[in-house]
C-alpha cells in the first residue's frame, strides 16, 4: 500500500469516526434507560424483571418499527446534501419532525386499547402481566418524545452532526437515572416509578433536539408549518424500511414469546441478557449511522467507488469491534449478571445467556454494518425482503427448539442463526453493484413521483 492510499485511508477513517465516535456515545447512552430500568427493578423481584422484559418487548416493538424516522430521515437528508440541494435537505428535516408527530399519533391510541391483550399473548403469569401493564401504560406517555428524538437525530446525522444527539441524550441519562433512584427507593413508587422517570428524561431529550433541529434549518426560509408532498415523501421512503423493521422487531419479540414459553426464571434470565445484547448492539450501530450518512452522500454525489471504499471500510471496523465487544462480554459474564440481578436461579442461566451473546456479537457487527450500507444506498426494498426471509430462519428454528424441549439455549441457537442468515443475504448482496442507487431521491421516492 503507497503512501497515497494510507493517507486517503485515513481521511476516510476520519470521516467515519467523525460521525461514529459521537453515535457510539450516543447509542450507548440509549439502551441505558432500559439498562438502568433493568438494573433497579431487577431489586424489586423476579416478577417485576419478567414484567419489565415483557413491556419492554412491546415498547421496543413500537419504536423499531419506526426506526425510519431515523434511518430514513438520516440517509435521505445526507443524499440531498450530497446532490448540493441543501434547501431540500432542511425541508425534510423539519417535514420528519411533523411524521413523526403523525406515527405517534397512530401509536399511542392503539397501545392504550390493546396494550394489556398484546401482554397477555406472551403467556406470563398474572403477576408479571400486571408489573408489565402497569410500565407500558405510563411509558407511552413518553412515546411521542422518543418518536421526536429518533427524527431529530436522523435530520442532524444526515447533516454529519452526530455530537448535538450525543450530548443530549448523555443529559436525558443522567436526569433518567436520578429520578428513577428518587422515584423507584425515595417515593416508593415501585416499577411504576421506574417508568415515570424514563418519560420524564425522554421528553426533555426531545424537546432539546427538536430544538437543535429547527435552529439548523432557520438559515434556510423554509418553514416549520407541516408540507403533505414532503411528509408523504419521507413516508414512502420509510416503506420499506418500516417493512424491514417490523420484521426485525418480530423476530426480536418472538425471542422474548419463546423465552416467556420457558417460564419466569428463564424470561427473567433472558431481559438481563437480552438487554445487554440491545446495548452491544447499539454500540457496534456507531458504525452503521456512519454508513447510512456517508455512503448516502456518497451516492448522492454519484460517487460509486467512494460508496465502496465507505462500505468496505466501515465492514472491517464494525466486524472488528464485534470481536471486540464480544471477548469483553464473555469475559465478565458472571459480573455483568451480578449487577443486575441476585437471584440464585436465574444468575446461571443469565451468564450461560451472556457467553452466547458474545461469541456471536461478530456475526452481529457484519450484520449491522451491511444494514447500514443499505440503508444509505436507498436499497430499502431489498432490505425488506431479506429481513422477512431471516424472520422465516428465526421462526423455523424457535419452533424446532420449543418443539425438541431445549432449555433457554434453544432461544439463543434461534437468534444465532436469524443473525447469520442476514449476513449471507446482505453480504451476497452488497458484493454485487446492484444496491448502488446514486442521485438526490431514492428508487422508493422515484417511484411515487
């Protein structure tokens, strides 16, 4: 290698890490509510751990589903600023805001009417389904806040600011875990004050980004009122995505059903460990926030090689960093279990549940990464396809396991091979050229015009 590829080597890992520093600070700090939620009603007993993993199952649901607001928003805004429309750019930013008030909208009603029968379908006891009741009521007055922040966030990533998110959400954190401490051991309030804090810190979180949003578009005239072309623009483009992610979500959830199958110890088990999952994830998604921006501006400046040297790039650091993750994860088991739970019966099985989670985290980061590729490529039709087929793999093998009576294990052999069948499919994909869609707009936008 020449001294004229190790410098462009490192500008392009400049580039990355600009954007995947500040998100890896930002996505660890995420799924610290929950972790935070875990950690402390993990002190109230075993029921309300299982009602929490439960609620949080459904809650997670709702908004991966709506992960477009971010995804979406993020690679569309950095294709309008590759192509040099920047007016566009700020025009959707401010239009995902206004969607998603529209998702929320359409969430929050359907939640508080058939929240307690989608609790009941995972077949806990009576005394976890009430725990988990009583935290995704009070959680959805939260929902609108955390649906804001997840557009917010995409409109900055889009513009490669990925530190405004990143400070913000570190605040919202810190506020989280002092109130629920207060709430939770001070007031009393049990796992409803667990979910009382987490609201409060997510609207604050929101309402500071929205706020960063709407500074950055001011320059730009374009106006705050809601635009219906825009907002049905962005809408089409999350399409697919939302298809993706709902069968993601399934899939996730479906891992919480086929656990809860196995009773309140191994549901119990399974949140510590599956929470510890979602966080590992989300530190390894640093990486793919960098490619939804920087292979979307790429493509959006008809840059085909530099998407590839992007991607490529961003492959190796996010498969590199499973690695990574995953020997630290396997390493600590049995403390990472202490933090959280003291329960005899269920520490085994939460340590056993850990050292699967970390020997399969670089199958994970290839995943991710390829995702994210993707993503800022426009290919969204095809990542919603290829997520229904790994939906399929996980389905076939949860039921091959309950049906052989495996213990716990039998969840994490499902979830080991949904993960390795979206690298084989995202993979074969992306050695092709055929997801190098490149202009301003989107095959999906395109096609709705």
């Amino acid at each position: 290698m020449g001294a004229g590829d190790r410098a462009e080597r490192r500008s392009l890992d400049r580039s990355i890490w600009s954007i995947a520093g500040p998100a890896l600070v930002t996505f660890a700090a995420e799924p610290i509510y929950l972790l935070v939620d875990t950690a402390i009603v993990g002190r109230l007993g075993t029921d309300a751990l299982a009602g929490l993993a439960v609620a949080s199952s459904v809650l997670l649901f709702v908004v991966g589903a709506c992960v477009f607001l971010t995804f979406g928003t993020a690679a569309t805004v950095a294709r309008r600023i590759g192509a040099g429309d920047h007016e566009g750019a700020a025009t959707l930013s401010v239009q995902a805001l206004w969607l998603a008030v529209a998702c929320a909208a359409v969430a929050t009603p359907l939640l508080v009417v058939f929240g307690r029968p989608v609790v009941e379908l995972f077949g806990a006891g009576a005394a976890v389904a009430e725990d988990a009741t009583t935290y995704l009521r009070i959680s959805l007055l939260g929902l609108p806040a955390l649906l804001l922040t997840m557009a917010s966030t995409g409109a900055l990533r889009g513009h490669l600011d990925a530190r405004t998110p990143m400070v913000v959400v570190i605040s919202a954190n810190v506020v989280n875990l002092l109130l629920e401490v207060w709430f939770v051991f001070g007031l009393g309030w049990g796992i409803a004050g667990s979910a009382a804090g987490t609201v409060v810190a997510q609207w604050l979180g929101a309402v500071a980004l929205v706020g960063a949003v709407v500074r950055r578009t001011l320059p730009q005239q374009v106006g705050l009122r809601p635009r219906r072309a825009e907002i049905t623009s962005l809408a089409v483009v999350g399409r697919d995505l939302f298809v993706r992610t709902v069968a993601l979500r399934a899939a996730l959830t479906a891992t919480t059903v086929l656990a809860a199958r196995r009773g309140a110890v191994a549901l119990a088990a399974y949140q510590v460990a599956f929470q510890w999952w979602t966080t590992m994830a989300y530190l390894l998604d640093a990486l793919e926030a960098a490619a939804q921006s920087l292979v979307g501006r790429a493509l959006g400046a008809a840059d085909r090689s530099g998407a590839r040297r992007t991607g490529d790039r961003i492959l190796g650091w996010s498969t590199g960093g499973g690695v990574v993750v995953g020997l630290a994860t396997v390493v600590l088991a049995a403390p990472i279990a202490g933090l959280f739970t003291d329960d005899a019966a269920v520490v085994p099985l939460v340590v056993a549940s850990l050292w699967w989670v970390g020997a399969t985290q670089p199958v994970s980061g290839a995943a991710f990464a390829l995702d994210g590729i993707l993503v800022g490529a426009g290919d969204q039709r095809f990542l919603a396809g290829a997520m229904v087929g790994s939906l399929a793999v996980l389905l076939a093998a949860g039921a091959a396991t309950l049906a052989a009576g495996t213990g716990l294990w039998g969840v994490w052999v499902a979830v080991t091979l949904f993960m390795a069948s979206r690298v084989v499919i995202l993979g074969l994909r992306y050695r092709s050229d055929a997801w190098q869609h490149h202009g301003a707009g989107t095959p999906a936008a395109a096609g709705a015009g």
